[in-house]
C-alpha cells in the first residue's frame, strides 16, 4: 500500500491550492480516503474524508465550504480542493487509507498560506 501526495506550495490569503493523493498497492475504488493536516506545534487533525465511490464526503467545520475533496477510481488518485485558503490553514496535509485494519499514510504535502 503506497500513497502519495502531491500538490502543495506556497499561496497568498484567499488563493488556492489542489492537493492530489496517488494510490497503489490496494484495490482503490473499494476504500475511503481521508486527509488530515498537522501544523506545528499542533496534533494531527481531520480535515475531510470521502467514501470509497465518492458518494458521501464529510468535512472540519474549519474547512467546510472552502475545502471540497473528490476521486477518480479510474486513476486512483483522490483530490482536495481548498479555495479561500487562510494563514491557519497552513499545515502538512497527509492522506490515508485503512487496509486490512492497518492505517496507512503519505508522506505529507506541505501547503504554507501567507502573504
């Protein structure tokens, strides 16, 4: 199981960002997608998550209405689209899959917001 994001970089307050998440290893179109962030000095914390079609997506109320995250089982790959970003946004962004009971992650995309 491999995952890796992909995306981040350096934006302006109110700019945007698309993140992507590349998967392999496990049967992509059967599982749900998380992405989380960790700023520092801060814990780990939900920022979205998507079912394994892509049917029902749930977000942070911090995000909610500026973030949208979405798949494509064809390439295995899941995005997070973040709009209106703010300088709290600013964080490494992991994604992760639950296989076998096991959780795996990505190596992290750092995404800084500032002017």
């Amino acid at each position: 199981v491999q995952l890796v994001e992909s995306g981040g970089g350096l934006v302006q307050p109110g700019g945007s960002l698309t993140l992507s998440c590349a998967a392999s290893g496990f049967t992509f179109s059967g599982y749900r997608i998380w992405w989380y962030r960790q700023a520092p000095g801060k814990e780990r914390e939900l920022v979205a998550t998507l079912s394994s079609l892509g049917g029902s997506a749930d977000y942070s109320d911090s995000v909610k209405g500026r973030f949208t995250i979405s798949r494509d089982n064809v390439k295995n790959t899941v995005y997070l689209q973040m709009n209106s970003l703010k300088p709290e946004d600013t964080a490494v962004y992991y994604c992760k899959v639950r296989w076998n009971s096991l959780d795996y992650w990505g190596q992290g995309t750092q995404v800084t917001v500032s002017s």
